[in-house]
C-alpha cells in the first residue's frame, strides 16, 4: 500500500460520524473568522422574524416531502418552493427525492466497501489528494487534510473513479462531492448521488467531465445564446469590454456548481 493511501488510513472501514458544528462557524458549516474580514461581516447574522419563517417553511416542506414520498409525484408547488431555498433540514431528503438515488443501502454496501477501501492504488489517486486538499477549505468538515470530511472525498472520488472507469477522475468532480457531501453529510450517499449526476441521462454531467469537456462545451454556447438573445445588458456589456464571445467554461463549471448549491440550500 502506498504512503498516499496510509495517511488517508484506507484500511479503517469505519463509519463517518458528523462533528458538531464549531464556534466561528456559520449554520452551513463556513468559517465566519476568514482572515482581512471582520466577524460582523461573515456572520451569517439571522433575525428572530428570519428564524420564525424559517422553521415555518421547513414545516411545510416536510409535509410536502412526505407527501411526495407517499404519492410518487412531484408537489406542483416543488419549483416555486426551491426558488425560495430548501430548508436546512430538508436538503438530504429534497436531493434524495429529485435523484431518487441513494439506492445502495438497498443493494447491499460490500461493493462499495470494496471500492472505498481498496488498497491497491489507482491512476488518479495523486491528482486527487491534491484537488481534496484544496476543496472547500472554510468549511469546518474539510480544514484538515486525511481526516474527517477530506478523507471521506478522498474515499468516495476514488471509488467514483474506479466504477465510472470511463470518465475516472477530473478536475471539478471534488468541489461538487465537497457540496454534495457537506449537505447530505453520508459517504454512501454522496456516492450514490455523484454517481448518479454522472451517469443518469436527466443530468448528463459525465459528458461535462469527459476529455474536452463536449458537454460543458455545449452549455457554454447555450449560455452564450441566452446571454445574447435575454440579457441584453450584460452581453452589450461583455462586448464593449472586447469579449466577441464569452468563452468561459471553467467558469461556466463554477456557476452549474454554485446553482446546484443554491437548489441544494
């Protein structure tokens, strides 16, 4: 076994048990103490009247959740709803329901555990630990590198890897595990859910993570369509600034990103 893999201790199978949130930390898990800003500024501050409508509308949602689990169809009031944000404590099951992933429970974890605990070394395991090192840094889960919630990316990006050999690992699959993880807050379903992101035909992602990016590529010339024909302003903008065409992708991965936050928030 690799020195790599020794000090992500890939041989401990245990389960994952979620720290509590620290002080200097804001409901979602990000440091309110980055340094050049003061804490006023970073502290997610809520109101009594914020908190009311909150546990409010989480009431709600559960009562929709449920309902949607019961019946098998989607709330005509889903969209409506996620434009105003998922509630703290309904996110897991929100994602669960719109991916109906998180089937492995159902299938039995051996095979997973053969691929998370795998210690033979694979092809991206060095690109891997470099990119979870760097991942979501001001969260709580993932400020220190082998332990807690970065081994818990390193385990599943590498199992991702191995059961998705034909996309492996590239860059950007371990801010969107990171997200994915600090929300559902569960290796096997993190797994589950990335895996089906990738593969599932709704969402398409493995044709944004393949070599050349063919799918990233397609949504960068929709963007620019929509840019053009929509928001006149910013793209008159764009142009006057001597951008003939907005060619972004690797910001367009960070904007999909961000938007799947938002919807997972």
């Amino acid at each position: 076994m690799s020195k790599l893999l020794e000090k992500y201790n890939i041989k401990e199978s245990n389960e994952f048990i979620v720290p509590s949130t620290p002080e200097g930390y804001n409901r979602y898990g990000f440091s309110t103490l980055t340094k050049g800003m003061d804490y006023t500024s970073q502290c997610e501050m809520i109101t009594s009247s914020q908190k009311l409508k909150e546990e409010t509308r989480t009431i709600k949602w559960k009562k929709m959740l449920e309902q949607w689990k019961c019946d098998g169809k989607i709330p005509k009031k889903l969209k409506r709803r996620v434009y105003k944000g998922v509630p703290v404590e309904c996110r897991k099951e929100y994602w669960s329901l719109i991916s109906k992933s998180f089937q492995s429970k159902q299938q039995g974890n051996e095979n997973l555990n053969n691929l998370f605990f795998s210690t033979k070394e694979i092809h991206d395991d060095n690109q891997i630990d470099l990119d979870v090192k760097r991942t979501l840094g001001y969260h709580y889960l993932f400020k220190d590198n082998y332990v807690m919630g970065k081994r818990e990316l390193f385990l599943i990006l590498r199992a991702l890897s191995q059961e998705i050999p034909e996309v492996g690992y590239t860059q950007g699959m371990s801010d969107l595990a990171g997200i994915v993880f600090s929300i559902v807050l569960q290796r096997n379903d993190t797994f589950d859910l990335m895996n089906t992101m990738i593969t599932n035909e709704r969402y398409n992602l493995q044709s944004c993570l393949k070599t050349g990016f063919p799918g990233l590529i397609r949504c960068e010339k929709i963007h620019n369509m929509l840019l053009k024909n929509i928001h006149h302003s910013i793209y008159n903008h764009l142009i006057s600034l001597g951008y003939e065409e907005v060619q972004c992708p690797g910001f367009l991965f960070e904007w999909y990103m961000v938007w799947i936050y938002i919807f997972g928030d």
